[in-house]
C-alpha cells in the first residue's frame, strides 16, 4: 500500500465525514432544533475528526509493521536452509522475492522457490490490502455515524476542535523535539564510544589528521581535530568577507537608492541564489572558479591551486549572499520613518542619514544575520567536497588545498562501515563537535537580537 492510496483513502473520508456533520448540524438549525453552541463548520470538523481517527490509527499502524509482518512471511515460504542461514544471504532471498512480487524482476536465473514466494506474497499482500483497507473505511464510517448522533444544538463542538487542534499541535511540537534530543543522544553516545579508542585531548588538541588503521594492527591512526577546524574557520572567514560587504551593501541599495521597480526585480533574482542547490555551486567552483583563480595566480606570480580554500570561500560566499541581503533588507525596513525623517529634517543627506541612523538602530539585527550566515557557512558540505582539495594539513595558506570536518564525516561514512572502530565512529565524534558550534552561533545570534534591539513605538 503505498502512501498516495493512504491520503486518497483519507481525503475522501474526511470530506465525507465534514459534509454530513455541517448538513446534520444545518438541517437541526432549519427544523427549529433550538439555538446552536457552535458554528456549522465546527460540527462538521468535529466529525471529521471522529472519522479520520481511526482510520489515520489503523494506515498508520500497517505502515510501521506492514513491512515486518511481510519480511516474516516471506521467510516462512523460502526454504529452511535459507532461513537459518540468516544475514545477507537470507536479506539478499527477502528482496528478491519483493522484488518479483512487485513486478520489476531481478537479476539472474529466478530459482523455482523464488517464483512460489513471490506468488504467495503478491496474493498475500493484495488480500492484507484489502483488508486493511476495508477496516480502515468501516471503522471511519462508524466513527463518523457516531459522530453524527452526538450532533445537538447545545453540543460543544468548537472546544472539542480547538482541544484536538492543540492536541495535534502538542504532538508535532513534541515530534520536532524528540527528533531532536534522538539526534543528539545518537551524537554523544556515538562519540563516548569513539573517546573509549581516542583520547579526547588528543582529538581536540591534536595537530594531524591521519584515520588510517595501523598494517600491523596495533595502531589506528591519529584524529587531531586542529586541522579541520582551522579549515572550517578559514573557508568561513573567506566566505564572510566575500558575503558581508556584498550582501550589506545590496540590501541598502534595495532598500534605500533602489527604484520599486529595480527593487521588484533585484530582490528576487539575488535570492534566487539561495534556491540552487549547493552541488551545482560546487560543480560550479570545481571547473570555473577554481581554474580561473589557478590562472589568474599563475599571470600574476601566484602558486594558486584550482582546489584550494581560496576556491571553496569564494564560491560559498557567493553562496550565502542572499541569506545576508534579504535578512538586512528586513531588518532596514523596520527602522522607523521618524528616525530617518527627523535626521533629514536635522540637514543630514541620505548617506550620512544610513551611516549615523539606519546601520546603527539595525545594527543588533544584522549582526545576528552574520552570525546565521556563520553558521551556515560552517555547516556546508558540497562545496568543500568538490572545491576545498581534502587536504587535512594544519596549514595557514588560504591558496593550498585543505579540509573541513564536514568533509571529513563524508569521508568517514563514506563505504562499509561498521562503526565498530575509531575510523567510522569519529565521523558522531566530529559531528557532535560541529552541532555544538553552530548550536553556540545560533544562541549568541538570537541573543544579541533580543537583548540590544531597540524598542521604538
């Protein structure tokens, strides 16, 4: 069952459901049933609810389990041998089958067992369908019919809605949340494993990043955070004094000099910037960028790698442009007209009105735009992929290859993996270490925007 048969199914019960509610609690209305509590609409959402529960509840349930009841049928159609076997080979028959069952087919010879089960599970899966299906729609409808009878003028429909809406509320803000602290508790007992091989000084003091496993298998490399970290920083840098003075300067032409209709143009073209994916900025660094600057070095005397910090700074402070411009425009535009009108009324020109007025009332603002910038600079990961050289060397020249620690978790979880040893387990340990930095330049970004903006009525 796949999940547009699941909305369809849902979508047609609840209009159904809502249009016998608002009919019921309308026709009640016109036959002088008395003065009503609520509107009709709150009627017709309160069924809607009704029905839609238990059929949300039963979909819900096949799509957490359906997959396990379906993998244990099909192991009880494959031979014995197969079964108890386990591991990739009894993972390798499973898919096979499903893989036939649905029709797409599979490499190689199909063995004779193969077909049986893949027959079964088709006629399995379209019965389990069907039933799921129909126990779906008739506990929805007699939810719904339920509903109906409850209808009465006095009946309390709109707090029933508003308590199921704030319940339904509740449950996605505690989604997001536990989404959270599961990402979190993945990272630190990950990374606590990781510190049980590596001495956590040496990973965030050291100086050389070498993730290798010794040949003679008494040694595993050596994981100095310091290079990555020095490579992170310096892209960031880069990308920083690229996006600032652009960005900074463009949202005060928008939002100062600009004509409304330059303005209605610009805007969205620069912040359409925002909307490529970052591969294609990295393509994009890697064979234009990077060899422009190679040649660029070599006119004027410069050793200038086509891969290099250099490379990956420009291309993501181009990047991160709009996310500077449109916050700083927004933030512009809430300087009120008094303090602008009141220093021309002083004899200030336009210039000096944006210089002494406008930077520094948005000042706090746009602060917290850079640091958002920051963040997001730190957290890129294609276009140092693709334009940065993977070269972890503790190195201060921004014209030399280097590497960040998002590359680095790439790298890391990059094959098998069994996250069993130092090598995949420093991927959590890096990652921990990055969730807290711009975790930190988050919180220093909305503090500064709350405590030193300025009120103005």
């Amino acid at each position: 069952m796949n999940s547009l048969m699941i909305a369809a199914i849902l979508l047609v019960l609840l209009g159904l459901a809502y249009q016998v509610g608002w009919s019921r609690s309308r026709a009640l209305a016109t036959s002088g049933g008395g003065r009503f509590h609520s509107r009709f609409h709150y009627h017709g959402a309160l069924v809607a609810i009704w029905a839609v529960a238990p059929a949300a509840l039963i979909l819900g349930l096949w799509a957490l389990f359906g997959q396990t009841v379906s993998a244990s049928y099909v192991q009880s159609l494959l031979p014995v041998e197969l079964v108890s076997a386990g591991g990739n080979p009894l993972a390798t028959a499973i898919s096979r089958v499903r893989a036939l069952a649905s029709g797409y087919g599979v490499a190689g010879e199909v063995a004779d067992y193969e077909a049986a089960a893949a027959d079964a599970l088709a006629r399995f899966q379209l019965i389990v369908t069907l039933i799921v299906v129909g126990s779906a729609a008739a506990c929805g409808i007699l939810a719904l019919l339920f509903a109906r009878r409850r209808i009465t003028p006095r009946l309390r429909a709109r707090n029933q809605v508003e308590r199921a809406i704030t319940l339904l509320l509740v449950a996605c803000s505690a989604i997001a949340i536990l989404t959270t602290v599961g990402i979190v508790a993945s990272l630190v007992s990950e990374a606590i494993r990781f510190f049980t091989f590596v001495n956590p000084l040496d990973f965030f003091f050291g100086t050389v990043w070498n993730p290798v496993f010794s040949s003679t298998g008494g040694g595993s490399g050596r994981y100095g955070l310091l290079p990555l970290l020095w490579g992170t920083t310096m892209i960031a840098i880069i990308a920083m004094l690229v996006a600032l003075p652009i960005g900074l300067m463009t949202a005060i032409y928008l939002n100062q000099y600009a004509p409304r209709g330059v303005r209605a143009v610009v805007k969205p073209i620069v912040e359409i910037l925002a909307g490529i994916p970052t591969i294609v900025y990295g393509f994009f660094a890697l064979t234009t960028v990077g060899p422009f600057l190679s040649g660029f070095g070599a006119m004027i005397g410069l050793d200038i790698r086509g891969t290099s910090a250099l490379t990956a700074g420009l291309v993501m402070g181009i990047m991160i442009i709009p996310f500077i411009s449109s916050l700083s425009d927004d933030i512009l535009s809430q300087v009120p007209t008094s303090l602008r009108d009141g220093s021309y009324g002083l004899g200030a020109t336009q210039s000096e009105t944006i210089r002494r007025v406008l930077l520094p009332a948005a000042l706090p603002g746009i602060v917290g735009a850079f640091l958002l910038a920051v963040s997001r600079a730190i957290g890129e990961t294609m276009i140092v992929v693709l334009a940065a050289g993977n070269s972890p060397v503790l190195r201060a020249n921004p014209l030399e290859p280097t590497s960040t620690v998002t590359v680095s978790i790439v790298n890391q979880l990059t094959g098998d993996t069994d996250f069993t040893g130092p090598q995949s387990l420093v991927a959590f340990a890096l990652g921990l270490t990055l969730f807290v930095i711009t975790l930190c330049l988050n919180v220093v970004a909305l503090y500064i925007v709350r405590r030193f903006r300025e009120q103005y009525d």
